[in-house]
C-alpha cells in the first residue's frame, strides 16, 4: 500500500461554488492512472469527507490523465463554521488515501 500523494503528480482542490468542493487528481505520466482511477470511487471516497456516495461526482479525464471528484461543501463558504474559505486543505486530507499501486 502507497499514499495517493506518492503515485500522483498532484493533488488540487478549490470551491466550485460557494457549495461545492471539487478536487482535482492529476496522475503521473508512468502509468499510474489506471491503479489510481481504481481506488478514487465514490464509495472508497465519500467516508473520508463524510457525505454520501451518491453525493460524490466524479469524472475520469483519460487523456489528460485527470480523475475530477466534486462533492457538497460541509459548510457554505464564508459561513462563521468555514474554517477553510477557499477549499485548499481537502486535498491535503486526500494525499493521505491509501491506495494499492499497480
């Protein structure tokens, strides 16, 4: 087993609204993307932040080798319980997915 951080290129996320996270994983160019596009379902994602799988959206970018995983935010953004106002550290939580390489 392998942290998500250490198979991939990078790992983003950003608002998507003011209701919206949406992390952005960018594989590296080795092959990985197949192993890593496995392990990102909805399912093995939705506990991680807390919301239900069929809340999680997610869309594969094959060519670009980019899995997009978009989810409702815990709190409304500039809400007094935002503690994260512009979505930066849901990727932070992500890079700590364990995840089997190929």
């Amino acid at each position: 087993m392998a942290q998500l951080k250490q198979m991939v290129e990078k790992v983003r996320s950003k608002n998507a609204g003011p209701f919206w996270i949406t992390i952005d994983v960018f594989c590296n160019q080795d092959g990985s993307f197949d192993a890593v596009s496995a392990c990102l379902t909805q399912e093995a994602v939705s506990p991680i932040y807390g919301v239900a799988p069929e809340d999680v959206l997610r869309f594969e970018l094959r060519d670009l080798e980019v899995i997009k995983l978009s989810f409702p935010r815990p709190q409304i953004q500039g809400t007094r319980e935002d503690r994260d106002m512009h979505g930066a550290a849901f990727a932070c939580i992500l890079e700590e997915m364990e995840v089997t390489p190929a």
